[in-house]
C-alpha cells in the first residue's frame, strides 16, 4: 500500500492534499480523486444525451458563464477608482476586457467565435500597474494569479519554466482545470524579457528572447501539459494537460528608457519641406502617451508576441496633486494603515498638512512614483512605532519639522524646509 503522502490520482496526477478524496480502486492499489469523478460523470452524461438520445438530467449544471451577476464596466471602473487614483485610460481598457472576458465565457457555440483581447500596460515604477491587477482580483469571480516574468527561462535552464505560469492560475482554482481553463493571469515586469539587442540574437537568450517565443503558445491558446507541482522537481509527476484558449492574459512592465524610442520616432521626417501640424501638438514632457506596438519592437519585444497583445495602454506618471491624494484618499492609503497601527494600540495618529506636502515633495524628488512615499514614511514613522507603544500618549501628532527632522537621521538628501 503506497503511503499517503503518495498517492495520487491516477487519471490526472493530482495530490492527496489537493483533492477532496481520493477513492481507492477495489482490484489494485490506484486511487482517482473526486474531480475526475465528477468530469467522467459530466461526459458520460453527455455521451448518453448526444448517441443515446436521452434527455440530460434537469440537476446538471450549465458549463456556461451566466451574464446575471457580471458587473459592467463602469462598474468594475468605480471599483477600481476607490482603490486606485487616477489612470482613467488604464482602468477604462481593463474593465472593457474583463467585461468582454466574461462574454467570451457565456458565449454559445454559434457562427461567431469571440477571441481573447489579452492586454499589455506600459508605465513608470510607482504608477500602479501591479495594483490594478491585484484590485481587479478582489471582485473577479475567475481564478486570478500574478506571476513575475524576470524567474522565466527556457526549459532545460535553471529557473522556471514557462508552464509554471499556468501551475500558479491551477493553484489559485484549487486544481479544478475547467475554472482555470476560465482564469485570467497577470504577467508582471514582462519587459524584463526584452531581447538584449537590437538584432535577433546569434546565441542563447535563455530568460529573454527565449522566453518569450515559450510565451507565444500560451497567450495564443493551445492545451499545455502543466506539472501541478511546479517545474523540474518532481519529473516523475503526471502533467495536467490545460486549454488555454479562454485564459486572458494582462501583461505589464515600466519599459525604462522607451521614452527614447518613441521620441525618436515622433521626431522622425523625410527629406525636404513639410507642413506637419500635428508634430507640433507633441508633449514632449509625457512621450508615453504616445506609446506604439513599434516602440515595444525597437524596445525588445519580439513581433509574434506583440501581435498576441492586441490591447496597448499606458500609465501616466504620477505628479504632485496625483501623489498628495494617494497618500490619503484610496480605502486602504498609506497614512489610514499608520492611523490604523496606531489606534490598535489606543493613539491617535495625525499628520499636518505640511507633513504631507513635505512627504510628497521627496518623492517627487527621487523620482520612485507611489511606492517611495511608503519608504518615506516608513523612514519617518519607526521611531514614533517604536517609542509610543511603550508611552501613556493618546495622540501623536506629526509635523513637518519632525518629519523632515527623521528624514536627515534616515540619511535622506538634507533639504531645507521653508
């Protein structure tokens, strides 16, 4: 008898610890988990309906995606502007392809074959990209997962293989291939995959241009045997064999340094005179509005992947007014988390107007977009977290003068507060 830690469905490999039961068979020592159980009752039923004739039972469900409880794209948009400040562009594109994500599942099987709209944002550190992906997660009633492109390599190389995405949206449905096979995935940082030169490459890019021809079968819909424990660890584990069809892919990353590119291109024009008045209507202080699948080429992306990312957004970098109201507007803003660990233990935590200011001022100045306004106020704030807890205070007050005050013992550039 194999021991527990073991055993395995027979059928599509899955753990003991991954399903529900796991039943023995009578005659040999093979065991099928529950999932598979119910898949074999689904296709039997269907067998007898379509070459028997018989009526389907009234107590089976309906594989199809109901449109009922779908939330529509203002409303998945509203969603979003409560968590995440600004990005109208951005937000409008994603809630539109979630929307039409959900369609695609609740589609019959008519003349008319809907196809995915996987998607690609292009923004700054600090702008959000990640955020929107994991807002949007709270309210999907479809697996999600986020996965980072940058531990991506060929299969055969150390790090992950390309399948790995796929284990993760498996992970995140419970090992029920039919809702993964209706997930949506979000590849972070998937510039970090960018080829390494302008030319296709003579030698191996094992984690990047290598990567992303792995990608291709992926985002365009095929069936990928996944291991469901991860990668090259357990070779002697049964693959999960998954349709990514109707799997919607986001993909995002900060592209540093395509600002040139486009610049470059806007700035291009042929010999001799011309009258061009839409030239002169650039922004110059904003070049990623302008962003094309053609920067993403000169950038490092290959042709077949952007063409498998039909949907171009960006983000737009984050200016004073932007960072002043993420520090205090969004349900879970940075100075609501510090007013929260504070009151936990019995003070109230007030920042001045000026503190704020001051706080976004930096982060303006080090350039690090929303994520270096919480490394600003963590650097202001571990002293009074670490003194008040121990103190009879009821209210702690932060001033611009104390902040400014911890920022030059933190070893931030001394500036002079006015």
């Amino acid at each position: 008898m194999a021991k527990k830690n073991q055993i395995k469905c027979a059928f599509c490999g899955r753990p003991a610890e991954a399903s529900e039961v796991l039943v023995p068979s009578p005659v040999s020592d093979t065991h099928i988990c529950s999932e598979c159980v119910e898949q074999i009752n689904e296709a039997l039923a269907q067998y007898r309906q379509d070459v028997l004739g018989q009526k389907p039972s009234k107590s089976k469900p309906d594989n199809r995606e109901s449109m009922d409880n779908v939330p529509k794209p203002k409303e998945i948009c509203e969603f979003l502007n409560s968590y995440v400040i600004g990005q109208d562009a951005a937000k409008k594109y994603l809630s539109v392809a979630v929307y039409n994500h959900y369609k695609r599942l609740a589609q019959h099987n008519d003349d008319v074959d809907i196809e995915k709209s996987n998607i690609i944002l292009v923004g700054p550190t600090g702008t959000g990209k990640t955020l929107l992906a994991k807002t949007i997660a709270r309210m999907l009633d479809v697996p999600f997962t986020i996965v980072d492109a940058t531990v991506l390599t060929e299969a055969g190389y150390v790090g992950e293989d390309i399948e790995s995405l796929l284990t993760r949206l498996l992970q995140a449905a419970d090992y029920d291939v039919e809702r993964a096979q209706k997930g949506i995935v979000f590849i972070d940082e998937i510039d970090k995959i960018a080829r390494k030169g302008d030319n296709p490459s003579i030698t191996r890019d094992v984690s990047g241009e290598g990567v992303q021809q792995g990608l291709l079968k992926l985002l365009e819909g095929s069936v990928v045997n996944v291991p469901p424990q991860g990668g090259r660890k357990h070779p002697e584990q049964k693959m999960i064999p998954v349709d990514t069809k109707n799997i919607l892919f986001i993909c995002g990353g900060a592209f540093d340094g395509i600002e040139r590119k486009i610049a470059q291109r806007l700035n291009t024009h042929v010999v001799g005179y011309s009258n061009n008045t839409a030239r002169g209507n650039i922004k110059r202080d904003n070049f990623l509005q302008y962003v094309a699948p053609q920067d993403l080429k000169s950038f490092g992306l290959i042709p077949e992947i952007i063409g498998r990312l039909p949907i171009l957004t960006h983000l737009e970098p984050l200016d004073r007014e932007a960072l002043r109201r993420v520090l205090t507007e969004p349900k879970n803003a940075i100075i609501k988390q510090y007013e929260k660990l504070f009151d936990m233990d019995g003070v109230k935590l007030v920042f001045a107007p000026e503190a704020l200011d001051l706080i976004v001022d930096k982060a303006i100045e080090y350039k690090l977009g929303a994520r270096g306004l919480r490394s600003i106020v963590e650097s202001i704030m571990t002293d009074a977290m670490f003194d008040v807890p121990s103190s009879d205070l009821k209210e702690f007050e932060v001033t611009a003068e104390y902040a400014l005050d911890k920022l030059r013992q933190a070893n931030f550039e001394t500036a002079t507060f006015k």
